[in-house]
C-alpha cells in the first residue's frame, strides 16, 4: 500500500450558488493498494475550505435561503488504472459531506509523477456532487489540480 498527501485547489465550475464559493483549498490523503496488475483500487479523503466569493444572501425559488459551500469533505473509493509507472488514470465514487448534508460524489482523474520514485505527484480531477441544490435540482462541479508528496 502506498499513500499520498496533497494540497489542492478546486475551481468551481458550475454551482447554483457559485458566486458565494468560486473556488477553495484543502488537504487530502490518498491511498493506492498495490498489487501486481495495473488496476489498483484506491482510496481517497480530501477536505477543503471556501473563504471566497461575494458572499450574497441567495433564494431559493421557494422563498428559502439557498446554502454556500463552507466546507466539503469527500471520501472516495475505486478503481486505478496505471498506464505506466509514471501515469494513472482513477474513477472514484462515495459520499460527500457539504455543510451538513451528505451527497453523492463521482471523481475521476488524471494522476502522474514527476520521477520513477514515485515521491512527488501531481494530479488533474474532476468532481461532480449530485443534487446539491435539490430544489432547483442542480450539481456541484469543480476542476481539481493537487500536489502530494509520498508518505509510505
């Protein structure tokens, strides 16, 4: 088994409330468990913060406040395919904790490292949060770019 810490910064692609949460930052752990083949399953837990944005009070359709992203916490499973010793592509699903509720979450990605050691990598994600708004019925997605450093 092998395990990764990273810093991150999501892009807020498409949210309804996307001018209170623009973009945020957070830490993450991920864990690859190791075996002969090229498909590893994975592990991941990431948890980031939203300080920006403008911060405007939103409505929902019915009158109710809409909710901002203060924080998300993810943890996410699923399979690796390494294409080579330096390059992996993962698709991950699990539950997403968004202020308070719990959604469902997909991420896949686009991982590398930057030397045959393995020490440092960098990683290019997708996330797509379903139904976060649920009475306007909308998505949360963001762009996902991560720097890690191996830990064992």
């Amino acid at each position: 088994m092998s395990t990764n810490l990273s810093i991150q910064y999501n892009h807020t692609l498409y949210d309804y409330t996307r001018g209170n949460n623009p973009g945020g930052i957070g830490l993450g752990l991920e864990t690859f468990f190791n075996n002969r083949g090229k498909f590893k399953p994975t592990v991941e837990l990431t948890g980031d913060i939203y300080p920006g944005g403008d911060k405007v009070l939103r409505t929902n359709p019915d009158g109710s406040h809409a909710t901002t992203i203060g924080s998300m916490v993810n943890l996410f499973v699923g399979p690796s395919f390494h294409l080579s010793r330096n390059v992996y592509l993962s698709f991950m699903a699990g539950p997403s904790f968004i202020s308070g509720q719990t959604f469902f979450g997909i991420k896949p990605s686009f991982g590398f490292y930057f030397s045959e050691t393995q020490k440092w990598t960098g990683k290019v994600s997708f996330i797509n949060i379903y139904n976060r708004t649920k009475s306007v019925n909308e998505d949360f997605g963001s762009l996902s770019f991560s720097f890690g450093v191996k830990l064992f």
